[in-house]
C-alpha cells in the first residue's frame, strides 16, 4: 500500500486529492505550494506507513502545518485523518484522532464516508467519475471490389449468357429452315444475339436488376426480327 496509490483510487471515486508528488510542477515554491494546498483543503489525510519513519523530519513538518490550520477549523469537524497504510505506529501528536486502516478490507470504505461526511459539513460536491469512453467501431466500407456480387445479378449473368447462346441457335435454325444456308442462318442468329444484349443493357439502365430480365426478352424478340429483316435482304 502507497500513498500514491490511495491518491489515485480516491482521484477515479471522484474526489480531488493534493500529493506534491503528483500536483507540484517544477519551479514551483514547494513549501509555499503545500501550504497553500492545506489552507484550500478540506480534510488533511497524514498518510503512516514504515517508509514514513524514515521521513521523520518532514512528517513531522506537514503535521505541525496541519495542526495549525486544524485550529481555525470549527469544533467536531472531520479535517485531520490519519491513514494507516501499514500496521505501524501512529504519530503521537495525531493520536487524538480516530484513524484508518486501510490496510484492513473495510479501511477504503471507512475513509470514503469520512470524506463524504466532511464534504456535507463544508458544502463540496464530489463529482462521480466520468463513465470509461466506448469508441464505436469504425465498419469498413466496401468497394466494389470487396463488395461480394448478389444472388439476384448472379442469376441474371447466367440467364443472359444462356439467353445469348439460345437466341443464336434459334435465328440459325429459322435461317436454315428457311433456306438461307448457313451463312443466313448466322446472320438471323447474330441479330438475335444482338437484340438480346441492347434489350437486357437497356433494361438494365431503366429497370436495375430487375429491369434486365424484361428487356432480355423483349430484345431477343426484336433482334429475331433484325436478322429475319436483314436474311430476307439477302435472299433477294
């Protein structure tokens, strides 16, 4: 247990402790800073640990401060608190005031309710510590590349190479029935191909996905009529 530690689980609770360890900046009069800290506190927190034995001098220092300005405080309030971090000796001239052990498993929740008791008695607020921040995380947007191609286009591309291969051999088949020969007969059936691609394109632009599958047929429809126009041409 460290006085540094006790500081920060009472920051995080919501509280504003002082520690010139983590409060004095550089350049700054310590003396003159830690006294101006105590005169602005509302409870004095004298912090008993064995490693605060060989700090005598100065323990002893900050107590004599705080006995001061305990003295301009009202009779019966809480302003001096000692802590015991470890089992160890309480100074003498802070005995005359209940203290802590926060070493103890109910120590941290005695000493919060010694803080909020003094707050009440001077008017405070302590202000509940913030909520930790969720960051939402950011989906990536797919590209078209990433984009996986849906069921419905699938179906489509398939109908519409099937459709152009089908529209091909029909208007070679009409051709030939008709007499043409085979180059007739490619003829009609490059008209059907033909139509069936401007049909669907247009189809699509009109109509989307759903649009292509209209104009697929209507533009198969027309583009037998385009090769039987054009055989007929050259027939005669």
């Amino acid at each position: 247990m460290t006085a540094t530690a006790l500081y920060d689980r009472l920051h995080q609770d919501g509280f504003q402790p002082w520690m010139d360890k983590k409060d004095l900046l550089p350049g700054q009069e310590w003396e003159h800073e830690i006294k101006r800290a105590g005169r602005n506190a509302h409870a004095f927190l004298v912090c008993v640990s064995h490693h605060s034995a060989t700090r005598a001098g100065f323990i002893n220092r900050e107590i004599r401060f705080a006995l001061d300005v305990v003295e301009e405080q009202p009779e019966g309030t809480i302003f001096i608190i000692p802590v015991r971090l470890e089992d160890t000796a309480v100074p003498e001239r802070v005995q005359r005031w209940h203290w802590c052990n926060y070493f103890e498993e109910e120590g941290y929740d005695l000493l919060v309710r010694a803080l909020r008791k003094r707050a009440e008695q001077v008017g405070a607020v302590i202000e509940p510590p913030p909520l930790p921040r969720q960051e939402t995380p950011i989906q990536p947007i797919p590209t078209e590349q990433e984009a996986p191609p849906s069921q419905t286009s699938i179906v489509h591309t398939i109908l519409f190479v099937v459709g152009m291969f089908v529209a091909g051999a029909i208007g070679m088949k009409i051709g030939l029935f008709i007499g043409g020969g085979w180059i007739i007969g490619m003829v009609f059936g490059f008209g059907g191909v033909v139509g069936l691609f401007i049909g669907g394109y247009i189809g699509m632009l009109i109509g989307g996905e759903d649009g292509m599958g209209i104009g697929v047929v209507i533009g198969a429809y027309f583009g037998w009529l385009i090769g039987v126009v054009i055989g007929e041409k050259l027939l005669r």
